[in-house]
C-alpha cells in the first residue's frame, strides 16, 4: 500500500478489522463502472472481471511460452489453471503480479489488466502492485524469523499502520492457523510442518489484505491431509478474495474452483469456462484427452 | 570370457591387473601431501621450542608438567574422539571460546586505551542515541514525508556527531573512567545479552534475569576488582567481553543436555597448569624462560634482547583492523549486493558488470607490494595523508582485501534460496526491503565467515606496510589514527635484520607465535561460524 | 474494461520511495564500481610515474629493458631490469617444481583416494597453510631452512635464492592443490564409472581419466599459482637478500647459493632506502611495478580463460 493509502481512513487497509467496510469498498467499481464483460459460460455472469489479458505472449530469450493468451478472471471465485507440465502455467500467473520482471529473459507483449489498468504499462510500480496482488509459492517459503514477523513482514515493507497484533491474529485465523500457533507466535516459522508453513505463507500473503491472492500449485508439496486442508482455506478465503490458483492436479481444480482455464503445451489457452462444463463437457477435442488422462 | 585359459581364478588379484602400481602411486601422492604439511608444521614446532624455550627448564618441572598437564589433557582428548564426539565438540569450543574471547578482551581493552578514550565513545553513543531519538521522532510525526526523512537521516546523526561529543568533553565534571564505561559499554552489553536470551528463550523473565546478571556482575567490580588486583575497568571488560559469552555457552550447553562431558575439558587444563605451578613451587623446579611472555606482549621494542616487545606493534595491527573493519567491510559487502541482487545479467549494463566481476577477480591476484604503491600514490601523496600512519595502513590492506570480502561475500549471498527473495517480492516488497529485510539476515554468517577470514589476511600483510613507510620501530603504542603504526608483521620484519642469535631464535619467534595465535583464533571462529552455519541448513 | 477504474492505484508509487530505493541502488553500484577505480588507478599511479622515471637522465625505456646491471644509489645510478627479471624468475621455476607436482599428488588424493576422515584432516590443515603470513615463511627460511641446507652440505649463503625458492614452493601448494582438487572433483562422476566399467583400476581411472578431463583446470591453477610467487615480497625480501645479481649463465646452480634481488624486494628496497622522492631509484619503484603488474594481470586473465574454456567441456 501507498503512503497515501495509509493515512487515508477510508483505505481498505485500514478497514482491516471489518469485513463490511470490506464489501462495501470491492463492490464500488461494480457500481461505477459496470465492468461486467458478461461471461459465456452460464452460471456466473453476474461477476464482474478483474483481471484480464489481451494477445499476452511471453518469451523467454527466443522459446514462446504463451501464446496470444486471453482471459477473464472474475472477482471473488475461485480460478483455477491446469495443464501439463511446461506448458506455461506458472508463466501465466507469475505476469499478473508481475514476477517475471525478475527473469532477465523475459518479455512480454500484449496487455495484462488489473482493474482495468495494464500492469505492463510504463506508468505502473511493479511493487505497488504485488501490495495489491498477493502470493503463494509451490513449496512453503517461510522466512527464517519467527511466526509473527513473518505474517507482520507485509505490513512492515508496505508501510501498513495499525494494530499488527489484532492484524496478526486475524490473519493467521483466517489462515486456519491461529489455534496451532498462538503460544509459540515467537517461534521461527521453520520449525513448523510443511501444512503449518504454508498455512503460514497464506496468512502472511493475506496479512496485507491483497485484492487478489495467486496461487501456484500450494498442495504440490504437501501430504494428503495438509493438502485437504490448504483446500477447504482457498474455499473460504474466495468468500472474500479473487483466488487464482495453478495445479496440476486435476481433481483439486475440480473440487475447489468455480472457473477453469486449461493451458496445453506451447503456453496456449485451449480452454476457459466453468469449471462443471471444463470436465464434463469441453468443447476441445484436446481438452478432452486431456481431463481424461490421454496425454499429459 | 575365456577364463579356463588364464591361471588362476576369474577373481581375485591375477598378474592381468596390477595393484602394485596402484598402490605406490597412492603412497607417492599421499605422501606428497603429508610433505608439504609436515615441512611447515616441523619447522612451526622449532619456531614454538624457540618461543617457549621449554628445555631451559628443570627436568623435574617438564616431568610434574607433563604430568598434570599434558597426559590429563590428552588422555580427554582421547575419551572424547573415540567414545564422545559431541562432547568432544563442546570441548573444543568450551576451551577455545574463552581464549578467543580473552582475545577480543585484549582488543577490546586496546581500542578503548588508545583509540577512542571511554569519554568519547560515551559521547558519541549519546549523540547517536539523540540522533535516533530526533529521527524517530520525525518518522511519527511527519509519517509520508519520505524524502524529507532521508534528509534528516542523514543529517541529523552527522550534526550530533559532530556538536555533541564537544558539548560532552568540555563539560567540567565527567564521571570516573569506570562510571563511564559502565553506562557507555556495559549498559549496552547487557541490553543486547537480555534481548538475546528473551529470543533463545521466548521468555522475558530469563532475558532480564540476564541483563541483570551481566551489569550486576561487572558492577561488582567496584567492589571485588581491588581486592584480585585489577582495576574496576579491566574488571568490567572482563566480565562483559569473557565471562558473559562464556557463561552463556556453558549455560546452553548444560540446558542441551548433550556433550556436557566436553565442558570439564577447560577444567582439567586450567586445572593440571595450576596444579603444576603449585607442586613445582614446592618442589623447587625451575620453569622455562620463555620468550614470549606477559613482558614480551605489554613491552616495547627494545635493542637489547632481554626487554624487547611486541606491545605497540599489537596495537597499530588492532588499529589498521578496526580501519578495515569500517572502510573495507561494508563497501565490499556493498559491492556484492550490488552484483548478487541488483546487477542486470544482460544487455551492455549487464556486459559491463561481467567486466567489473571479471576485473575483481583480478584484483585479487594482484601482488600485495602493487597495492602498497597504490596506497602509496592515492593516499600519501595524492590525499595528503601522513606517511605510515595507521589510517594509510588500513586504507592500503583494506583495498587489498575488498577483492576478497566481495568474493566471499557474494558467495554467501547466492546461497540464499531464491524462494526467499520471492516470497519477499511477492508480498510487495521493494528491492532494498528484500536485500535488507531477507538476503542480508540470511547471508550473515556466511558474509561474517568470509570477512574474518579476510581479516586473519589482512594482519599478516606486510609488503604494502613497508611501501607506505609505516616505520621499522614504533617506541610508543599509537594514539591515534593519525600517529605512525608499525603492525606486527611489521615489527617481525625488522628484527628479522637483526643478526643477534638472541633475537633470531627468541624474540623473532617469539613474534611469530604470537602473529600465528592471533590468526589461528581468527580462522578457528570463522571455522566455527561457518560449520554452526552449515549444521542449520 | 471502463475507462475510470483504479489505475492511479497502480501508479502512485510515493516519489520518496522510489528516489530512495535509486538511491541505494546507485551507493551499492558505488561500491562496485570503486573496484574498477581501484584498478584504473593502480594503472594510473602506476604508469604516471614509471613514465617520470623513464625520463630521469640515468633511465631509459631501452636501457631499463634490455640492461643487464642494476644499481640503485640514492642519488641514482643503473637500471636495468634483467638482473630482477632473472631472479624473478628463477624463483619461479624453482618453486614450480616444488610446488606443481606435490601440489597435484595432493589434489589427487584429496579427490580421488582419501577417506572423509582423511580428507576432514588434511584439507584444514592446508588450509592453515594457507593463512600462514608471508612473513612467517620468510622467516622459516631465513632463520631455519638456510641453516639447515647449509648443514646438510649445500654451500648456500645467508641469503640464497634457494631456500627463498623453495619456501615459495611450498607456499604456494595450497593454491595447486585445492584449485587442482576442484577441477578434479567437479570431472562428473559418470566418467569415472564408465572407466571402472571398463575393468579400469582407481589408478588407471585417476590418471587416465580424471587427470585428462581435468587437465585445464589443474592448469589454470598452475598459472595462478606461478604468478602468486611472482608477486611474493615478503619470502624474497627476508631470505633472497635485496643485492641485485645478474643471472649467471655458465654456472646456472651457483644462481641459486648466492643472493639475488627479484622484481618485488627491489621495489621494497628502493622505498626502503635513503633515496629521495623524485631520484630515479625512487621511481624505479613503479616502473618494477608496473611491470610486475602487466605480468600478473596477464597471467590472471590467461588462468581465466583456460579455466572458461574447461568449464564449456562440461556443460
């Protein structure tokens, strides 16, 4: 967040403790500016978009990793992204926070919007908008300091005011971790499991109350139960957040998205819908053997 | 396989392969290796004997020591290897953590007496303390105005540093020298021990308790110092810089529970050299007369043999690493964030970064007498700075060793996972919150490593001293930054003209043990910081 | 998409913010870029006076070149650098054949025979070789090794080029050694394993194998190492003596009983001397210097580059 932001008592930063506040403020542009783009696919026409891309090609050196993607994600569901390995998942996710800026070999073209603004315009801070769009990792990555500093950590580099203890706290319960670590905030965040930790990082990615929160592939590294777990927190968390989460695992897409794009290898978007009609009824032939287990 | 038309067996060693040859040429690089070692540690052994003397001493005090000393120690040292390694382990550090520590005490106490007197260090930690006090301040009442604050930062502690030591030294009552070391030093000492026990422990009782201990212990030296025969300020350097590392050591290794049989091992060694100094008193032995002794360090050089010491040219090797310490140190860790975090890999800002690492490389085999006439040129005669003095010395080794503290440091930079500085990015943060935040904590020790190593070279660096003109004898330890240094290496080299057998077999080598110690202390805790390290990962 | 949406959200980055983060980006490239200052001015120091002394009356860029007789007097004298050049490099080649082949049966063992028990010894121990000062290998030489030779029968005088040669050697061990072992141990291991499926001994797979694929590193070392003694004062200084010798061609043993002053003690004895700022002694200093200088750095850059080019073997 901006300083400005900060001081500003309106900003949702500040709104922190109260989730009507909260609803209040991400409903604003639904009514200003009727950004509804009207979705294809049935069911959740009435959510409005908040990021999209446009002809998005990403290289890295010479090799095309997407190709001339678009997309529309809308707010508050749950998005998932499956394909097989390499064929640009991550890549797809790591623009719209604008990650691959730190690849030398990067480049892209095309237009990604968040909230109607190209990220990839020159105008635009890269880091005021991961303050905006926040992340989770493949394999936990907690930092080496103890639980509290590491859910605190956002708000300390943004700059947030307030009471990081009751912030803290909020976090980490909204993270379904509170009751397995209030004794021992002061411990180091390596000392906890693998589930623990990245629990952990999804409170910490959350602490700063981000718009939107990224995923890649966050159960990849993890067991069965703290997988269902991470699961069961992406359902609640899209109560409040636009989830955008990459998996190659089929079924978890499955259970916890409401949309689903599918990537084949080459880094195009074959196919983007509701996640019911993606696997039961996709329009691609290719789609198809995919889901159904024919290659990949 | 035609095995039935061979002699012997399909297995076994046939004439077909011949292990002879195998065999001698393993011996020969084996023997190779042991070679070069035990040619330098033979001669090393004749430089102790030569140092120590001990054969000037009665037959009957080698036995009584050997006896309570040697066997002792190495009848533990053999119960450690083959039935305890850890505590073998604790042994080791329980026994070297004091002495390292005596030896920070050592420097400690000669930065104090001859760089900054007590009076100014009180005065410049008042001053950074306003300082931080004013930028804070700042920070809370005008939140958003960032650049401002940069000005301020920058500004306000440079004006109290520079207003208020003068304020504080023309005062016409200053506390005693002890009263001031108190609250410039100790005070801070037991702050950080208190912070670091609250953090080992998550407990703020045993944190205070700590903090308490510490200043209450060095207190007591008003009381207790007079009665051992030191003065209350040895008394509080002791127990700030010695005992309190010391016994925190000794404490977790109690609470750990594991290798606390390591921790008698100090014990029977103070233990055997007291008990042969009491029997060999009794009995009327007469020990050695070493070279190196108590005199040999606090005196100063001298033509006669008998009186000569090492005493200022410790004290300008002391100074030349605390110029080092704040010159070289963080523009070399500087220079390798620059190349590990912000440098571009590619495009011509990227070639011309290849070019800087490829030039450091460089500049690191550049002979040592070169950078001696550098320091020469750009500080003497085009900076204006006196000649052999101790700030030239430092500059001079300090630009010969930043090719080292970057590499080094960069190397411990790029262990730091990348995920680390991912998370960091991915939370918002700006590039200099991840470097300072993340990278920085997480690459210290091996940095620390790397500088202390960097360190042990800088004090044994000679050539670059002797073409700076850093003079052949200092009589009067520095005071100074500005005054004439001569270092220990220094010093070394001068006697080494002498032709007197007295000071090539004694007070030479007496020198040369003591440059040696230094330096094996030095790598043994950069060894130490680094294994702890690597244990972690 | 509207046209009024957000966007100053994404744009209003705090000036102050990113002026400071420039801020420390360009102090840390200070850092950096103070090596490349470093460099330019040691060539600068370095060549600004060298030229000084090229134009006193006693020098001349021919005559530091290719005379054979150096005279350093305060007040001046005769420069002529093969004298040092031939010390220098005799030197040299002496402790290269001290240290080149200890240095890689060293290596070799350490990467190719010793057990982990071993090699948790031996590896620290030369690393303590290492940190020794030069200081205190000139000393061992002076004050243990000359005796010594001289009581074993070798007619050497107090200051010899021999034992400073050797002492050199065996400083300089450490650097083959551990630059040597890892070359060796960086050879991948499925190279080994194709010669022990060959019915290879260790002995045939060491030095048919892993000395080949590792030969360019071992030689970057050499070359590292070599121009470590050629810039090595201090072992000189104390135990070669500072009395320039020209190289005698006749009797090439005598050149290593008897004294000599190579490039490095000579420059430490013309700062070391009575000579006065601006006299030609003086200033022989940095064209020594400059030479030694242009020597080393060209054999860093040839190390550099016969190690890239192992290093493309492999990838």
């Amino acid at each position: 967040m901006t300083q400005d932001s900060m001081t500003n008592p309106d900003s949702r930063t500040d709104s922190q403790s109260t989730d009507l506040e909260r609803s209040n403020q991400t409903s604003d542009p639904l009514v200003d500016s009727s950004i509804d783009t009207g979705q294809s696919g049935g069911s959740g026409g009435e959510t409005r978009t908040v990021i999209e891309s446009r002809d998005l090609d990403v290289f890295y050196d010479e090799t095309q990793a997407l190709q001339s993607v678009d997309i529309e994600i809308p707010a508050e569901k749950v998005t998932a992204i499956i394909g097989p390995s390499g064929c640009g998942k991550s890549t797809f996710l790591r623009c719209i926070n604008r990650m691959n800026d730190l690849v030398d070999a990067a480049r892209i073209e095309g237009a990604l919007n968040f909230e109607g603004k190209n990220v990839y315009d020159d105008d635009v801070d890269p880091v005021v908008l991961r303050r905006k769009i926040g992340m989770v990792f493949q394999s936990p990555n907690p930092f080496p300091k103890s639980i509290y500093d590491n859910v605190a950590y956002g708000l300390n580099v943004q700059g947030i005011e307030g009471d990081y203890d009751a912030i803290v706290e909020k976090a980490l319960r909204r993270a379904a971790l509170w009751d397995e670590v209030k004794d021992q905030l002061d411990s180091s965040g390596l000392d906890l499991s693998g589930g623990q930790q990245q629990r952990l990082c999804i409170a910490r990615a959350i602490a700063p109350d981000p718009d939107v929160l990224l995923m890649d592939e966050p159960a990849s590294a993890l067991d069965p139960v703290a997988t269902s777990k991470i699961e069961d927190l992406i359902e609640e968390l899209s109560e409040e957040y636009t989830v955008v989460i990459v998996t190659h695992n089929m079924q978890q897409a499955a259970r916890i998205s409401d949309k689903t794009a599918v990537f084949l290898t080459g880094g195009e978007l074959a196919e983007f819908d509701n996640t019911d009609k993606i696997f039961e009824n996709p329009e691609s032939q290719r789609v198809e053997d995919y889901i159904t287990g024919k290659f990949g | 396989m035609a095995t039935d038309q061979q002699t012997g067996t399909w297995y076994g060693t046939g004439e077909a392969v011949s292990r002879v040859r195998g065999q001698a040429f393993k011996t020969l690089c084996l023997s190779a290796t042991l070679l070069a070692l035990l040619s330098v540690f033979v001669l090393l052994l004749y430089v102790a004997n030569d140092a120590f003397q001990p054969l000037s001493a009665d037959t009957g005090w080698l036995l009584v020591t050997i006896g309570t000393v040697v066997v002792p120690s190495l009848a533990a040292v053999g119960y450690y290897y083959t039935r305890d390694t850890r505590a073998g382990e604790t042994a080791t550090i329980a026994l070297g953590l004091p002495i390292v520590s005596l030896l920070l005490t050592g420097g400690v106490f000669i930065t104090f007496e001859h760089v900054v007197s007590v009076y100014q260090w009180l005065s410049i930690l008042v001053s950074l303390a306003v300082a931080g006090g004013i930028v804070y301040a700042h920070s809370r009442v005008r939140t958003e105005a960032d650049l401002e604050r940069l000005v301020v930062v920058v500004a306000v502690p440079a004006l109290a540093l520079w207003f208020i030591p003068k304020l504080i030294l023309s005062l016409p009552m200053l506390p005693t020298q002890s009263i001031a070391l108190l609250g410039s030093f100790v005070v801070p000492v037991a702050v950080v021990v208190g912070l670091f026990v609250r953090r080992q422990r998550e407990n703020d009782r045993d944190g205070v308790i700590a903090a308490v201990l510490t200043l209450v212990g060095a207190a007591a030296g008003f009381g207790v110092a007079p009665v051992v025969g030191i003065t209350p300020f040895v008394w509080m350097l002791l127990v700030t810089v010695t005992a309190v590392p010391v016994s925190l050591y000794v404490e977790s290794v109690i609470r750990r529970g594991a290798g606390v049989s390591g921790l008698a091992f100090p014990l029977i060694v103070v233990g055997g050299i007291v008990a042969s100094a009491v029997l060999t008193d009794t009995l009327g032995f007469a020990g050695p007369t070493p070279w190196l002794d108590w005199g040999f360090l606090t005196n100063v050089p001298s033509r006669t043999p008998e009186d000569a010491g090492f005493y200022p040219p410790l004290v300008g090797s002391v100074m030349m690493l605390l110029i080092i310490i704040i010159s070289a140190f963080p523009v070399g860790v500087g220079a390798a964030l620059y190349l590990e975090e912000y440098a571009p890999q590619r495009g011509r800002w990227g070639r011309l970064v290849d070019l800087i690492e490829v030039n450091i490389g460089n500049l690191a085999g550049v002979p040592s007498v070169v950078y001696g006439v550098l320091g020469l040129a750009l500080f003497i005669r085009a900076g204006g700075l006196g000649s052999g003095t101790a700030l030239v010395g430092g500059f001079t080794v300090g630009l010969l060793i930043l090719p080292i503290v970057i590499i080094s440091s960069q190397e411990a930079i790029s262990a730091v996972p990348d995920s680390m500085r991912q998370a960091s990015y991915g939370m918002g943060a700006t590039k200099w919150q991840t470097t300072r935040n993340v990278v920085l904590p997480e690459a210290l020790p091996g940095i620390m490593t790397g500088n202390i190593l960097a360190m042990g070279r800088a004090i044994g660096e000679t050539a670059p001293l002797l073409i700076i003109g850093a003079p052949a004898v200092v009589r009067i330890a520095p005071n100074s930054f500005t005054n004439k240094f001569s270092a220990m290496p220094r010093q070394i080299y001068t006697w080494s003209g002498e032709i007197d057998a007295a000071f090539r077999h004694g007070v030479l080598a007496a020198g040369v043990v003591t440059l040696l110690v230094v330096l094996l202390l030095m790598n043994g805790a950069a060894i130490l910081i680094r294994n702890k390290y690597q244990r972690r990962e | 998409m509207s046209e009024r949406s957000i966007d100053v959200d994404l744009t209003r980055s705090s000036s102050g913010r990113v002026v400071k983060e420039r801020i420390y980006k360009w102090l840390l490239f200070a850092c950096a870029a103070l090596t490349v200052f470093v460099t330019a001015a040691i060539i600068y120091t370095l060549a600004t006076d060298a030229i000084a002394f090229f134009m006193t009356e006693d020098a001349s860029v021919t005559g530091f070149f290719t005379g054979t007789e150096w005279i350093a007097r305060s007040d001046g004298g005769t420069f002529g650098v093969w004298p040092l050049v031939t010390a220098t490099l005799t030197i040299t080649f002496v402790s290269a054949l001290v240290a080149v082949p200890t240095g890689v049966a060293a290596a070799v063992y350490l990467s190719e025979y010793a057990s982990d028990r071993m090699r948790s010894i031996l590896k620290p121990s030369l690393e303590i070789l290492a940190g020794i000062p030069t200081v205190v290998y000139g000393y061992l030489a002076l004050v243990y090794l000359t005796p010594a030779l001289q009581w074993i029968g070798i007619p050497v005088s107090t200051f010899n080029l021999l034992s400073a040669s050797v002492m050199v050697g065996i400083m300089i061990i450490p650097m083959v050694s551990s630059l040597s072992e890892d070359a060796m141990s960086s050879v991948p291991d499925s190279l080994r394993q194709a010669g022990y499926g060959m019915g290879a001994t260790k002995y045939e797979v060491s030095t048919g194998v892993v000395i080949p694929a590792a030969i360019s590193g071992i030689f970057s070392s050499f070359i590292l190492a070599l121009s470590r003694a050629i810039g090595e004062t201090m072992i000189v200084v104390m135990a070669a003596g500072l009395r320039p010798r020209m190289f005698n061609f006749t009797n090439p043993l005598d050149n290593l009983l008897s004294s000599g002053q190579p490039m490095t003690a000579g420059m430490v004895s013309a700062v070391t001397s009575d000579a006065t700022g601006g006299s030609a002694t003086y200033l022989s200093m940095f064209a020594l210097g400059l030479t030694l200088f242009v020597i080393t750095f060209v054999m860093n850059l040839a190390s550099d580059y016969v190690a890239s080019r192992y290093q493309e073997e492999y990838q």
